[in-house]
C-alpha cells in the first residue's frame, strides 16, 4: 500500500477541513408514522474534506500521486488523520482540485474517506 508522500504538505489548511463520523445506519421510511432505523453495519468510512496550500512542484506530484500511484483514486493510501493524528488508510472520493492562488501556489481540495 502507497504513503502520502513525504514531500506534499502533511498538514491540512483549517480554513476547508470538514469530518463527519461515518454513517452506519439504514433508514427505512413508512406509510404513516416515524421512520424505521437500524444499524446496517458495525464499521463504515469516515469522510474527510481537507485543503493544503501546494507550490506548482507538490501539485505535480500529487497528480501523479492520484493518477499513478493510487490508479486515478482506486487504491487506498496511509496518511496521518488530520485530527487524530494517528496513522490510517484513505482513499480518494473524488479526484483532486487546485486552483491558482498567487505566484507559484494553488490552493488544493481534496475528498478523502478513511477506511475502517
């Protein structure tokens, strides 16, 4: 399995960072009266959106991070959760997107999902 390379930011931007515990619960709704709930499974994936400031390089290796290392975000990577800080397997949601921010950096969103 592939690690966040060492040479892209480690840190996350707190401005962009969102983390929600994951959903584990099936709702069922009924014709009449309150939604039936129940638990689908014990262990589900944690979603993570995070933000870095890259230079024009990092960005360059975080494209082939994703593209290559990663197979365009199939397989699953071991990175540092940004609260936790304990080591843990994520995998991409959704490709990467970086926009220019000024000289030679572009602010970085990333959609992660920690694995159980």
């Amino acid at each position: 399995m592939a690690n966040w390379p060492a040479t892209l930011p480690q840190n996350v931007l707190s401005d962009g960072y969102s983390e929600k515990p994951p959903n584990t619960l099936i709702r069922t709704d009924m014709d009449a009266g309150p939604a039936k709930v129940r638990r689908r499974h014990t262990a589900g994936v944690r979603p993570f959106t995070v933000r870095q400031k890259m230079s024009t390089a990092q960005v360059a290796t975080l494209d082939t991070f994703y593209v290559t290392t990663t197979n365009g975000g199939a397989d699953q990577f071991t990175w540092e959760n940004p609260r936790t800080e304990s080591t843990a397997n994520f995998r991409f949601v959704s490709e990467p997107a970086w926009r220019h921010s000024s000289g030679d950096y572009y602010m970085v969103d990333l959609n992660l999902e920690q694995l159980p």
